[in-house]
C-alpha cells in the first residue's frame, strides 16, 4: 500500500468538507476483514443455531422429561427463546463499547463467550443424573449464548461495510449473512452425520459430540478475529469525541431507523427459525419422513440460501433500490405458502417450502448489513445495529414456540400464516429509504 496515490470515490467522498475526518481504506485489507467476518459468524452462528436444532429434536427427552410430549417440546424451545431475550443486553454492551472503544476487539471476546458456553453444553448432565438443576444449568448457557449472539452480528456486519471501498458495501456487507446461513448448514450437516453413524445413540449422548466440536471451530475463529484490523469508519470518527453513552441519541434521535432496521430483520429472522425448530417437527409429523430426510432437506434450503445471498451481495450495489424492492417482495410467498405446503403431507412440497423460505431469508440477509448500516451515523452505529437487531430476534426467537402453541392450542397454522405475512409486508417500505451520507473515504491504491 502507498500512500502517494489516494483515489475518492463514492458517494460519501463529495459529502465531506476539506475540515471532515478522512478514512483511508485499503481494498487487501478490506478482503482480509471480509474473509473473518464470514468465517466468523460461520462459526458463532453454528453455535447458536446448534442449540435450535437439539431443542426440536433432543432436549425435550434429555432436559425436560415429561408425560405429555407436547409440553416437553414446548420446554425445549422455550429454552430456545431464552437466548433470543439476552441478545439485545449482549447487543445494548457491545454498542456502547464498539462505539466507545472499538469494533475490534468487542468481536473477539463476543466470540470466545459464544464458543465456550457452547462447549459447557456438550458436559451438562442431563434431568436424570442432576435434577432440575439440569435444565436450570441449559437455560443458564442459552442466556449466555444470546448474549454473545447479541454481540456478534452487529460488530461483524460493521466491520465489513467500514472496511469496504464505498461502492461495494452491499457485496462486502454481506460477508457476515454468509455465516448466519452457512453455520446453520454446518450444524444440520453435524447433526446428519452423527445421528446416522449412530441412530440409537444420538438422542442419549451422541449430540454432544457436535457441541464438543465448538472448541476446533473456536481457535480457527480466535486465529482469524487476531489478525484484522480496526474499523476506519471507526476511526475517523474518534476525531470527534464519541458520545458517553451512544445508546441515548440512538433512541433520542433515531428511533425511525431503529424501527426500520427491525422491520427488515424481522421477517427472515421469524420465518427462518420457524423453520429450523418446530418445522423440523412438523414436517415430520405431517409426511412421515425420518429425522435424517428433514434434516437433509433442510440442508438443501440452506443452499438455497447461499445462491440467493452470493447472488444478491454482487447486484445490490449496481441496482440498489431495485434490489431492496424485489428481495422485501420476495418475503410474502415464502411466508404464506411455508405451513399451507408443509401441511399437504409430501415431502416435496416441503422441500419446496423450505427451499423458498431460505432462498427468501438468503436474499434479505444479504443486504442486512449495508442497509442497517446506512441507517445510523457511525458514532453510533454499532449501538443502533446492535439494538435493532437484537430486538428483532427477540420477536423472531418466540417464533417457534408462539408456532407450537397456537397449533397445540387450536389446530391449525392459520394464525401464523397470518403473522409470518404481516412480518413480511412491513419490511417493504424500508427499501424505499435513502441511505445515510458519512465521513469523506479514500481508497488506497
């Protein structure tokens, strides 16, 4: 990199005045940062996801034994939302820090308290060896869980839009929306090889190997989140004093933004882990398959998800309204078609189903993280991401269970086909919002 032969470009570079803080990019740098916020979330979001998985298909037997197996289930994936609650206090502390002190480091400790309260799972004695201090223990890593998710996602996205030359925010920004899909992948994909190698077994003990291989994935992890660097967007705007407390103008000042960001969280986060919890069950009920064939197709619907996100990533800059427009449409059918096709009982229509569904999620979490970060100024900006998305979850991780009680309660999905679809229409009008101007940026040749 040479410093003799700065190039502005973007938009934000005529915003600026000759007295505005500048921040210098380097493109190799920016693929580096790219690189470890995929691999990353990839990692911190098979965590998370993994816990979703054992809550529809083990921990009600394990940790919440019951005579009813309705109630268990409904247990386990109450276990399940807990960790969507503690998401926005993970969310609220690492803003405050990420704006305060840097995104940088707010990363790798969110990473390492992912990985390790992951890793304790795979040791908890079950209900029959310990009690009821077994699920008490579960509920306890879950919270954690949600903490460190809490703090993960925002810091990621940022780190990858701030690094990134104006005109490719979309594509870089959505690095981390690779991992919110891939790591599910992973999971499901864990699940299916141990389950299959020992299908007696893994309901007993062999699902913690998958929890025990969070510890492999942590050092790769650790590796990586070492060596980027700090934000430049970040950087530039410590020219100015940041706020003591950024969370205050965020809610003074931006409370339309964070109500946007939500809404376009909202309605892949809520139709997604419909799918990756209670659907799994449901589909089995409906069709009769076994575990490994949902689960199989459920993997396939994740690479569903890769295709629209890679896809989306490379047009939203070149046609960005266009984009958002068509990728918010996009969430209505797969919203209102996921139970009325799951419910005809063939296992093809609820491969269609889940294939839409995540080829939908895919393409709205592509433009996640250039479309929240255009929301708030940098100052604040991980306080603002980190709280919208946060809040969103909590919302989307009751999900599931809301899904298992209206069906136990009345017997039909209607109701859900209902809300799943007013999720979807209220994210529309956030593609219409003009993205926010920043601090002037230079591309180092």
């Amino acid at each position: 990199m040479t410093d003799s032969t700065p190039t502005t470009t973007g938009d934000e570079a005529t915003s600026g005045t000759p007295s505005t803080p500048v921040a210098r990019i380097d493109p190799r740098e920016a693929r580096t940062v790219v690189l470890s916020s995929a691999v990353g979330t990839t990692i911190e979001f098979y965590d998370f996801a993994l816990y979703g998985l054992a809550s529809a298909l083990v921990f009600a037997p394990q940790f919440f034994p019951t005579a009813n197996p309705v109630a268990g289930q409904l247990g386990a994936l109450a276990s399940f939302a807990i960790g969507f609650f503690f998401r926005p206090v993970g969310g609220i502390v690492a803003g405050h820090f990420g704006d305060r002190i840097g995104r940088k480091q707010v990363m790798i400790w969110s990473f390492l308290v992912m990985g390790f309260s992951t890793l304790l799972i795979a040791f908890l004695p079950t209900y029959s060896t310990i009690g009821l201090a077994a699920p008490a223990l579960l509920v306890l890593l879950r919270a954690i869980q949600g903490i460190a998710a809490g703090a993960e996602w925002g810091g990621a996205a940022l780190m990858a839009v701030e690094h990134a030359p104006p005109e490719k925010r979309g594509l870089y920004g959505s690095a981390p929306a690779f991992g919110t899909t891939a790591g599910p992948l992973l999971s499901t994909t864990v699940f299916v090889v141990l389950s299959a190698v020992n299908p007696g077994g893994f309901v007993g003990g062999g699902w913690r190997i998958a929890f025990g291989l969070s510890f492999v994935l942590l050092v790769f992890g650790f590796y990586l989140r070492r060596r980027v660097t700090e934000s430049p967007l970040f950087e530039s705007a410590l020219a100015h004093e940041p706020p003591r407390v950024p969370l205050i103008p965020v809610l003074r000042k931006h409370p339309l933004g964070v109500l946007r960001a939500m809404s376009w969280v909202l309605v892949s986060g809520a139709t997604g882990y419909v799918v990756n919890t209670y659907g799994i069950t449901y589909a089995i009920q409906s069709t009769g398959a076994s575990r490994g064939t949902v689960l199989m197709i459920l993997n396939l619907s994740y690479v569903f998800g890769l295709i629209a996100l890679l896809t989306v990533g490379r047009l939203v800059d070149r046609r960005r309204r266009t984009v958002l427009i068509t990728v918010a449409v996009l969430q209505i059918p797969a919203a209102v078609l996921l139970f009325p096709l799951m419910a005809l009982g063939s296992i093809v229509a609820v491969a269609i189903a889940f294939c839409l569904v995540f080829f939908a999620v895919g393409a709205i979490e592509a433009t996640r993280g250039s479309v929240l970060a255009a929301l708030f100024p940098v100052a604040i900006r991980y306080s603002g991401v980190s709280l919208s998305y946060n809040l969103a979850y909590v919302m989307a991780g009751l999900a599931p269970l809301a899904t298992a009680s209206i069906v136990a309660s009345t017997g039909t999905v209607t109701w859900m086909v209902v809300l799943l679809a007013i999720a979807a229409l209220i994210a529309l009008p956030v593609a219409f919002v003009e993205p926010r101007s920043g601090p002037r940026v230079v591309v180092e040749d």
